[in-house]
C-alpha cells in the first residue's frame, strides 16, 4: 500500500492508501483530465455513495478504464 497526502476542495488534508498500480493510474487520469490529484480526489469526493474514498477512488478508476475500453471495443 503507498499512502498519498491530499487537500480535498482546497480546505480538507487527508491521507489516502491505495495500491500503488491505483496511485499510478489516478496520476495518469488526472494529468489526462488536465487536473491536479487533488482536484480530481476533490471531485471523486463528492460523487461518491456511502464508501470510504480509498474505496470510491479504486470504484472510479475501475469504471474510466471500462469505459476506455468500451469505447475502444464496443459491442
């Protein structure tokens, strides 16, 4: 597990842990969105349902890759 320090909407400072293949990817979609890693967390923070935001985070790359690949393979 690699633990990530992040500011959510620019007030909150919180620590995440996550698999460092999911830190991996969360840079890489943030940079894709034109987003620093805290405005994208800030974003997954508010969307999500009633799991932790390690949880939410993992959820959240988990369905940008299937859309990638959707997209990529459709049906």
């Amino acid at each position: 597990m690699k633990k990530i320090s992040v500011i959510i909407a620019g007030r909150h400072s919180t620590s995440i842990s996550l698999e460092p293949e999911f830190v991996d990817e969360l840079r890489f979609l943030a940079k894709r969105k034109n987003k620093t890693i805290n405005e994208l967390v800030t974003q997954i923070d508010s969307e999500r349902q009633q799991e932790n935001l390690s949880s939410a985070i993992r959820i959240y790359i988990l369905k940008q890759l299937k859309k990638q690949i959707s997209q990529n393979y459709p049906l």
